[in-house]
C-alpha cells in the first residue's frame, strides 16, 4: 500500500488487529458476528481511500463520514464481542 494519509495507515492498522482478533471467534460465528465485523473494520479504509482519490474536499469529506460510521459500528461490534466472551479487553484496546 502505498498511501501517506495518516487516517489510512490508522485504519489499516485497526483492520489488521481486528481480523487477527476475530480468528479466535467460535466457528459458529464465521458467517455472523466475525462477518459483520470484518466487513465493518475493512470499511472504514476504503471508504477514506475512495473518498481521498474522488479529488475534492466535498466528495472526500462525504466518504470520511461513512467512514466514521462504519468505525463507529466496529466499536459496537467489539463491544459485543467482548460482552459475549469472545474476546478480552486488552484485545480492543490496542
């Protein structure tokens, strides 16, 4: 990847840990709740990637929001992921 936006390498970095995280779900939830959540975390860079190739500030700024959506479901998402037991605290707050 080759993109210096800082909220890109954050993003990433979030998605990286989060898939790491969701390999220790129970098999039971691979097509569930370690679904929804991959496909939340992995939002929130491609939303910031698209956003930032579209070349405007309004166009940007549109996807930055959904990018911050979909982070804000991510949270959710590990909160009740934490609350089910299937990961520890110290997991999600790296």
């Amino acid at each position: 990847m080759n993109n210096n936006n800082p909220l890109v390498k954050k993003s990433d970095k979030l998605a990286l840990l989060v898939y790491k995280a969701v390999r220790e779900f129970p098999k039971d939830e691979i097509f569930g709740l370690s679904s929804q959540l991959k496909r939340a975390v992995l939002s929130v860079p491609l939303n910031i990637i698209e956003g930032y190739s579209r070349k405007t500030s309004q166009a940007y700024q549109n996807f930055l929001y959904i990018a911050y959506g979909s982070l804000k479901e991510t949270k959710y998402l590990l909160y009740f992921a934490h609350r089910e037991n299937y990961m520890k605290v110290n997991t999600i707050k790296r």
